[in-house]
C-alpha cells in the first residue's frame, strides 16, 4: 500500500538513498534539509520527491512543516528520522555550544518530528517511526561524547516509545549504520579510512543503499510485528 514518508535530512548521503528508495518501493515520499538549498534542488529536480527547508532542533518549526507537508501530500504514516550533525570534540575541550547542538538535532529532533505526528498515528492506528541512531551510540566514540549521547538516546526513545505504540499498530525501530561510503567519510584521508575498513570484518564501508533497504522493510505495512528493536548494519564491527 503506498503511503506518504517523511525522510528528515533527506537530501543527501544516506537520506537521499532513503528517500529514494522508499519512493521506489510505492510512498509517496517528503523530504527535508537544513540548509543546503542547492543540494535540495538537484535532488528534487534528479528524483521528482519533494523537499521542505526547516531545522529539526526546532519544535514549532517542525509541527509547521509537517503540517505543509500534509496539506500537499496527506497524512504521513511512515516518518524516518535521519537528520543527524557532528560537532567532534575531545571531552575536555569539548564546549556547551556542540554539546547543545548536537543533543538540539541529533536528540531533540527526534522528539520533535515525532510528537506532532504521534496524535494522527494513534488515531489512524498505523505508523512506522524509523530513528536512524549510529554504532556510536551502542559502543561510544572518542571525540563523540556528545554524539554517542545523543545517538544512544535515540535507541531508548524507541524502546520506550515502542511500547507506547504498539497497541496502536505503530512500530518504532532504529537502524545503527557502521561507517557507510558517504561524501563526509570518503573525504577523510585514505589511510584513516583503511584503518577504518580494518576493523570491519567484511572488509569494505557500507553503501547507503544498505541502510536505505532496511528502511524499506521496517516501513512496510508487512513489518507490523517488528517494534522497539535495533538493527544493526555495520559489518560486523561491532556485535550488539
């Protein structure tokens, strides 16, 4: 059955797979971006999906967006919660401003793309939240306290909000990505990326078309018995 998505940070490197994707698979898809009104462009103009410009760290924004992306597309019964930023530091010299910012977006905006939306689910009794977390957030990451945090946070807002939604025929899943061939990890330099590779056992980053198919399955009406779980995609890097 197709039905409308809502892909936040969807424009680019694993979100735009995802968003992608999902269009292929039959929804009818949205997606959002931060910033980058050039990107954004392109993608619609390459992929016909369209896109809405607002930040995920704010909640008046986000209830604002969604409801335009409702007007023009209808209700929305598949949200992916991808939007995600970096700001690495070590601890010590880590600051409050990439801190917040981090927890702002990575953390918050999950709850505030969700909450708008979690009335009209309950009420439809269908949806399917999809938080893109990170294998940082099961195992940590020097220089990413902040981001571990926050990715870890997302895993137990899905566990918790899963048993919320499961009478409601909602589901609520997470996908933790290894490290996956986007434009920001391949422009590392070669040899700290093959120090990555190294430690993964299948020998090779993923793609994100990998994580885009596990969204694919976790937001079909199909996948109505798998909820509050986390799956893992990083090669065999590191064993939850």
């Amino acid at each position: 059955m197709a039905r409308v998505a809502l892909v936040t940070g969807g424009t680019r490197g694993i979100g735009a797979a995802i968003s992608k994707a999902l269009k292929e698979a039959g929804h009818n898809v949205a997606a959002t971006y931060g910033g980058n009104d050039e990107a954004a462009a392109k993608f619609t103009e390459e992929t016909g999906i369209a896109t809405y410009k607002w930040s995920v760290a704010d909640y008046d924004a986000c209830a604002e967006g969604i409801a335009r992306v409702e007007a023009d597309l209808g209700p929305i019964d598949v949200l992916v919660n991808n939007a995600g930023i970096t700001r690495d530091a070590p601890f010590h010299k880590m600051t409050r401003e990439q801190w917040q910012e981090v927890m702002d977006t990575n953390l918050s905006g999950v709850f505030n793309m969700t909450h708008p939306l979690w009335p009209g689910m309950r009420e439809r009794k269908f949806g399917r939240i999809i938080n893109i977390s990170s294998i940082n957030g099961q195992k940590g990451q020097f220089g990413q306290v902040n981001y571990s945090a926050a990715k870890a946070g997302d895993i137990g807002f899905t566990k918790a909000l899963a048993q919320e939604g499961a009478r409601y025929g909602i589901t609520v899943n997470a996908i933790c990505p290894g490290y996956i061939a986007t434009e920001m990890v391949m422009a590392v330099p070669e040899k700290v990326r093959d120090s990555i590779i190294s430690t993964i056992p299948v020998g090779r980053l993923g793609e994100p078309e990998e994580i885009a198919r596990a969204v694919v399955f976790l937001a079909a009406d199909d996948a109505g018995f798998v909820t509050g779980s986390t799956m893992t995609v990083n090669g065999g890097q590191y064993l939850a």
